[in-house]
C-alpha cells in the first residue's frame, strides 16, 4: 500500500523537474512541456491529498486544472506557431525585444 | 399766434433734412434733383424766416425762447447746478440773421446748380451747403453762449470742408487747396480757444450761459414807453385791447415761452423791467447789467475782480473769437488762401454768412461790449486798422477773387470797428448789405471765372481742331479742370482778362452795382451802412465821454474814411480789368455769358444791394423818411440789442466819404483805364504812374504785406524750431535716454539677468534637473533587472513563489 508521503515526493520530484526544465530549456516546445509536467506534479498532490482525507475538492480542483490546462496548450501552441512564423525559431532566448 | 415761434424749430429741421437726404441718396438721385432738393431746404427755410418776420412784426416784436420738442434738458449736472437748455430764440437779432442767412443762401444754391454742373462731387456739394445752413442756423438762434458754440464749431466744419473741396485736382492744385483748408481750420482753433475762455469765464461769473431766461424783459427800456400802447412785452394779455389773447389761458403750458409772461394768470401783474426777478434768474445780460449797477465783485477762489474787469477779460477772450471767425488781425490770414473753395461758397461762407458770425456774437453781446470801455477801444482800433490794411492788401492782387477776399477782411473791419464804437446797430446793418452785395460780387466774379474758363475751353478745341482731334475731349469736359498746357492759364488771374463788359452784359451791369454799392456811391445799399459806421465813431470820438472811447472813435472815424477810399480804389480796378479795354488773352476773348441759374440770383442780388440800404434810412435826408420811415431797422435791432441806438445823420461826413469814393473811382479809372491794364508780362500801371514809390507802394500790396511770411518767421519756425529742440534734446537726450535707458531700460534688464541666471537656471532648473539625474541614475541601475528573456522572469516568479512559501511557512514551523 502505498502511502501519501510517496506521492507527494513523487510530486515534489516532478514538479522539480518541470521547474528546472522550464528554467534551463530553450525550446518553446520543452518549455510547454515542462509546465505541463508541473501541472499535472501538482494534480498528483492534489490527488493525493483527496485520498488522504477522503473529500472530493481535490479532485474538483484537478478537474479544473486539467481544462485550464487544455486551455492554455491551444493558446500556447499558437503564440508559438506564431512566434515561428516570425522568427523562424522556437529558442525563447531570441525573445528578448522587451530587455530594459 | 403763441405758438408761431416753434416754426423756428422747422427752420433747423428743413435743412438738416437735405442734409441728410442728400448725404444718402443723393448720388443716386442725380445732378438735377440733388440740387433742387438742396434749394427747396434752403428756399423753405427762407419761408420759415419771412414767416417769423412777420410774427415778430405783429406781436410788436415780442422776443420768444422756444423748446423744441427734443433735447429737453441738453446739458444737466444737478450736483454741480449746471443746466444748460436747448433752446431756440426769436428775436429781432435773430431772425435778422435768419433771412440773411437762409435768403443769400437760397439765392446761391440756385446760383450753384448752374456754377457746379458736371463737378464730380455733385451732391455732395449741395450736402456740405445744406449742413452749412443747418449750423449756421443753431449759430443764430441759439438761447445760449454753448449753442452758439456748437454752431460756431459746425460753419468752421462746413467752411473746412468746403475750401478744401477740390482736394484732388491734379498738379499740386489739389495740395494747396487743401492747405488752405487746414488753414482756415487751424487759424480758427485759435480763434475758437478764445470763444471757449470767454463761455467758460461767463459760466464762472454768471452760473449760466442763456442770454436771456425765458419771462425776462430784453430791453426794459423800450417796454416803459410801448406799455402805454398796448402792445407790451411785459404782458400783453393784460392789456383790454387784445381780446383774443384774453382768452387763452392755458398759453404757459405750450411749448413757447413768450417773454415778459411773468405768470400765465390773466390780468397778472404787468413787469416793464427785470426787477422782480432775483439776480441767479437772470440770463448772462441781465445779471452782467445788474452787477455793473451794484458794483459786484466776482470771486476767483483766492482773489476777486469786479465785474468790469471780469467782462472787459470776457469780451477780449471774444474778440479773440472774432478775430479768427470774422477775419480781423491777427488771425485772417485764413480768408484770402480760402478762396480755394468754389466761388459759391466764397460768396455764402466767406464773404455773406459765416465770417459775420464773430460780428453777431458780438452784437449779441452788445451789454459785454458796451460795459467793456478798454475792450471797445481795441476792438475799434483792430477793426479800423484791419478794414485800411485790408483795403491797401486788396490794391495789389491780381487774382479777381483775392481782391474780393480781402476786400470782404477790410468790410468785416467796418463791422467790427462799428462794434468798439458802439454802434451795434450799423455793425448789424453793415453786415445786412455787405451780405447782398458781396455774394452777389462774388457770385459775379464766379461767373467771370466760368466765362473764362468756358473761353480758354472753346480757344483751345479751335486751336485743337486745326491740328486735327486727338485725346483732348477725354479731358476737357469737366469743368474747371486743370488743362494739360505748356504753359499754365489762371482763369482767377484778371491780367488775363479784359473787355468783357460786351461779353457778358448781366454780370457785367450787376457787377457794377456791386461795386457802387461796396464803394458808397449814393443811394445804393454800402452807401448808408457804411456812412451810418462813419457817422458814429465821428460822434463817438466828441461824445465819448472818456479820453479811451473819445480816441477810439476818432481814430476809427480816420481808419475807416481812408479804407472807404481804398475799396472804391480797388473795386474800380477791378471793373477797370476785368470789364472794360480789350481782351488780354484768347480765353476772355470765347467767353460767353453764364447760364440763367447763375445770372438770376445776380440780378435779384442786384436789386437788394441797390434798394437795401432802404431799410435803415437815417431821418433826415432828402425825406426819404416819409418813403422809407427813419432808423426802421436799428429800432427793430433794439429789441434784441439793448444798446443799440441810431446816429443822426451826418451830412458832411456823407459828403466827404462820397467824395473820396468818387475821386478814387476816376483815379483808378484814369490809372487803369483806356486799355491801359497790364499784361501778364507786364508792371501794373500804378507803378507807372506814380515813379517815385509807386513800386513800392504796390509791391507792398502786392505782397500782402508779407504777413504769411512774418508768420512763418515769427510763430511758425520758432515753434518747430522749439519743438525740434524739445523732441531732439529734450526728450531724447534727457528724458528719454536718461530716464527710460537707465532707470527703466536697464533696471528691467538687471532684474530679468538676476531672475534668469541664478534663479531660474540655477535653482528651479538644477532642482528639475537633479530629480531628473536622480531618477535616471536609479533607473539606470533597475533596467538591468529586464533583460527580456523568458526563462529570467521565470527564475524571478520561482524565486517569488519560494519566498511566498517560506513567509507562509515559516510561522508555522516555529510553532
């Protein structure tokens, strides 16, 4: 039987994971995907948690994450498409015309 | 009849409707109906006088002051007491000048339809004539010293407006006619400073400036005897015999006040003199009188004069007015150079009307005058002396119409001098018959000058068309236009007349008359004017009474005898070169006789100058009186003028004066007649007769004595000169520089360097700019937080969120 405590490391792990790929990544496209790992590290907890106490808001609020989510993917992907139209390249280093 | 003196309000009102008529739609209205309008004001005013005539003949010549049914109160301070009415006045004075006003002017608009024909400036000629009549007319019957003013002030208008009226003539004439307008008016500014001194002195001494209220017996006099008759100023209501006037008691309330109403009860107490009325009641003259009597002194704040000295100051401020209106030394200059003006309006302006206005105003104040001995004194001696200098000046003029000018200065001299001696009444009579036959001599010099002109006219298209035509006719039918010539032709110059007795036989005959009548040839009109002048300042000079009035009388007497002598001299002259020999240039040789709206006003000008003199026949010559009645026209005159008096007549003065008129017409006559005027070329034939001091004597008239001159050097220069040196020095150099560029100029500049450097650069802009540096400087070191790249922002929120997680953690952690 697996226990809370894991999930929420397994969480944690993940949603690290997602964090630094955000951080460190270049491509757009990674970029996307590590925010999705991150969302759904944080489903995973939400998940967990509802488990744990046995009450259904954890699983209402994973709903709702999850079409945020669906969301902002068809959002996303457009601004990238976009972004390529333009530059030709999905590195987000080059998106820097807002420097100070 | 207690309401025919308003009509004296119509008499203003008729021309100030041509006036205004004419001013807009004159021009559209065209020559013809333009000029009739104009006449048919001048000529309703006529009626209007003859009908106030009349009046004054029926209601034996009972004085009225008329309220028009406008300008009630016109001028009214309650605070400081000042009430000045508009008021109208008709009394024999008045209405004297009324007819010879509107008559010699009705006469000369016709004589204008036909002299003005083809002017450009048509109508508004007859506009300026019109509003002329209209001012003159408030001149006249003005209650009033302010009235009187403001009718001054407009004749001087019209006459400015009216000498310059041929401003636009081409080389340079068009200059010199409106100098000459300038002239006049600048000349009269002074003249009118004097009037303006003399009201305001009035207003000072007498607390108003009526010359008599409405209800105050003008010469109380005259109503002691007529009581008796029945026909009293005094109230005539009370009298049994004049039934009709019994019955209207309701009279006091209509818009005319006849004076000498005391109340408007029937059977009211019946005033012969003033005495009932308190002093502050009275107008100027009753109070002047009254003062004179009671030996009055008149306070001026810290001093106080008595009355005599304060009317003998009065009455020199007048004379000062005079001198300018009415042409006297030292102000005439002006009249001669207003010949610039067309000769209609020499003739009604300057020689009939508007230069005797200061002879009127002088009548008018006859009680000033009369109480004034030092005053009379100089006013005789300027008269006289202006009446001989005037009559030499005229001596030695070429131009037809200077002669007649200066002429008009010497008559107005006679005016005036009969004034210093007393004789109010022949200065009134005068002026009656020098208006008659000096319009109509000017009117007949304007005839000869368009006879002329017309001849040079036809002279020249004959000459033209044997050369075959060319551009000539574009520019000969205006009339009086300045020809294009080689050579100048002066239409006025009489050097270039000569013969045209046969040329022009009306002007010629009327002209004639003219002359006799101003020379004094027995019986015509001059002939008892000027006489009855002589004939009282001879009795002036033995019944003086003091040595100031004695010397002012006789020396007036021996001044005006010899000018007497000089106008018949000089008039005959001009017969002599105008009229007779043979003509002098092609021009006078075309010139044909002027039309009939011209000669028709000289023909019944004419017949007034030879009958007018009738009208104040003296008692006892030839029985005229039984024909004429004696003295008929100063009695009228002293109704309104207390002193005037009529002179017995002085057979042996009249004898000497017509004498000398005489011997001087056949002197001039053997002098310039038979041919014997000169050429344009050549000496004027006096100079010739006489070699020893001919010359001069005529080049000293000739040069008008050089008075224009003398101006220039003695008034003119020095007060440019000073002007010169008050702007150039003065005010440049002293006040201007010294004061503005230092005081003002550089404090400005000082107090704008200290505001600009330290204070506003230093301060206010360093304070801007230090927040400015400030705010950069930390901005500077902030935009490097921006640096554009996603995953920078993205550290930034991870961060904030830890931080965010930590400060919520925190706390429960330590628990």
């Amino acid at each position: 039987m697996l226990h809370t405590t894991d999930f929420v490391i397994l969480s944690a792990v993940l949603f690290i994971l997602g964090a630094m790929g955000v951080l460190l990544r270049r491509n757009a496209i990674l970029l996307f995907m590590s925010v999705e790992l991150m969302l759904n590290a944080s489903n995973l907890a939400l998940v967990a948690f509802a488990k744990q106490w046995n009450q259904m808001e954890g699983h209402l609020f994973v709903f709702f994450v999850i079409a945020v989510a669906a969301a902002e993917v068809a959002v996303g992907l457009a601004l990238i498409v976009a972004i390529f139209h333009s530059k030709n390249s999905i590195n987000v280093d080059e998106l820097h015309q807002m420097e100070g | 009849m207690e309401n025919y003196p308003s009509l004296v309000t119509l008499i203003l009102f008729i021309p100030l409707i041509g006036f205004v008529l004419n001013l807009f739609v004159g021009p559209r209205l065209g020559e013809r109906l333009s000029s009739i309008l104009g006449t048919t004001a001048a000529m309703l005013s006529f009626g209007v006088a003859v009908l106030l005539w009349t009046y004054l003949r029926g209601s034996g010549y009972e004085s009225a002051v008329v309220n028009p049914p406008f300008l009630d109160g016109w001028i009214q301070i309650g605070s400081a007491n000042v009430s000045i009415p508009w008021q109208l006045r008709v009394d024999t004075l008045s209405v004297t000048m009324m007819l010879v006003v509107t008559g010699v002017g009705s006469l000369i608009h016709i004589y204008s339809a036909g002299y003005m024909h083809g002017d450009a400036r048509f109508t508004r000629f007859f506009t300026y004539l019109n509003l002329f009549l209209f001012f003159m007319l408030i001149l006249v019957t003005g209650n009033n010293f302010l009235m009187m003013f403001v009718g001054w002030e407009g004749v001087g208008l019209c006459s400015f407006l009216l000498i310059g009226f041929w401003f636009d003539r081409p080389n340079g004439v068009g200059w010199k006619n409106s100098n000459a307008a300038r002239k006049a008016m600048i000349a009269n500014r002074v003249g009118d400073f004097g009037v303006l001194m003399a009201v305001f002195l009035m207003f000072w001494t007498f607390g108003t400036l009526d010359y008599y209220r409405p209800g105050e017996i003008t010469n109380a006099e005259l109503t002691g005897h007529e009581t008796a008759s029945a026909v009293s100023e005094g109230g005539h209501e009370a009298a049994p015999a004049e039934g009709e006037h019994a019955a209207a008691p309701a009279e006091g309330e209509a818009a005319t006040t006849t004076e000498g109403h005391g109340t408007p009860e029937i059977a009211g107490p019946v005033f012969t003199d003033n005495e009932h009325i308190p002093t502050a009641q009275l107008g100027v003259f009753g109070q002047a009188e009254r003062m004179v009597k009671e030996n009055h002194q008149v306070s001026f704040g810290s001093f106080s004069l008595p009355i005599d000295t304060v009317l003998v100051i009065i009455t020199l401020f007048m004379l000062l007015g005079a001198t300018g209106k009415s042409a006297q030394i030292p102000l005439f200059v002006w009249l001669p150079d207003a010949m610039a003006g067309p000769t209609p309006v020499s003739a009604l302006i300057h020689a009939a009307t508007m230069v005797t206005a200061g002879v009127y105003m002088m009548c008018r104040s006859n009680v000033f005058f009369f109480n004034a001995e030092l005053t009379s004194f100089i006013v005789a001696i300027i008269g006289a002396t202006t009446a001989i200098m005037a009559g030499y000046i005229a001596l030695g003029q070429w131009d037809i119409k200077k002669v007649l000018a200066y002429s008009t200065v010497s008559q107005l001299g006679f005016m005036v001098a009969a004034v210093g001696v007393g004789a109010y009444g022949a200065a009134m009579f005068h002026l009656v018959t020098h208006a008659f036959f000096k319009a109509l001599l000017f009117l007949g010099s304007g005839s000869v000058i368009h006879g002329v002109e017309h001849g040079h006219h036809l002279a020249h298209e004959r000459a033209h068309d044997a050369h075959g035509h060319d551009a000539y006719d574009a520019h000969g039918d205006a009339h009086g236009e300045e020809h294009h010539d080689d050579h100048p032709f002066d239409p006025q110059d009489m050097r270039n007349m000569g013969g045209l007795a046969r040329k022009m036989p009306i002007t010629f005959i009327t002209y004639v008359i003219g002359t006799l009548a101003l020379a004094g040839i027995f019986p015509l009109a001059g002939f008892w004017s000027k006489d009855e002048i002589l004939a009282d300042s001879w009795l002036k000079g033995f019944e003086g009474g003091s040595f100031l009035s004695s010397a002012g009388g006789f020396i007036a007497f021996v001044l005006l005898l010899v000018a007497a002598g000089l106008t018949a001299f000089y008039m005959w002259r001009q017969i002599e070169m105008v009229f007779f020999g043979s003509a002098r240039s092609e021009a006078a040789d075309h010139a044909p006789e002027s039309v009939f709206s011209m000669t028709f006003p000289l023909i019944v000008l004419a017949i007034l100058s030879i009958f007018g003199g009738f009208i104040n026949t003296p008692s006892n010559v030839l029985g005229l009186e039984n024909i004429f009645t004696a003295h008929n026209f100063t009695e009228w005159l002293e109704h309104s003028i207390v002193h005037a008096h009529a002179a017995p007549f002085q057979p042996g003065i009249a004898l000497v004066a017509l004498g000398l008129a005489i011997a001087a017409i056949f002197a001039a006559r053997s002098i310039y007649g038979q041919g014997k005027s000169s050429h344009v070329a050549d000496h004027d034939p006096l100079i010739d007769r006489i070699p020893s001091g001919g010359a001069t004597i005529f080049g000293m008239a000739n040069a008008k004595l050089h008075w224009d001159e003398n101006y220039f050097r003695f008034i003119e220069n020095p007060f440019n000169k000073m002007s010169q040196f008050l702007a150039n020095t003065v005010d440049w150099r002293f006040w201007h520089d010294y004061f503005h560029d230092t005081v003002i100029g550089k404090g400005f500049v000082g107090i704008s360097q200290i505001l600009a450097k330290p204070v506003d650069l230093g301060i206010i802009d360093g304070l801007v700019n230090d927040v400015g540096s400030v705010v950069k400087w930390i901005s500077n070191r902030m935009r490097v937080v921006q640096t554009g790249y996603v995953r920078t922002y993205a550290v930034s929120v991870l961060l904030g969120v830890v931080l965010v997680i930590v400060i919520l953690i925190l706390p429960a952690l330590q628990r």
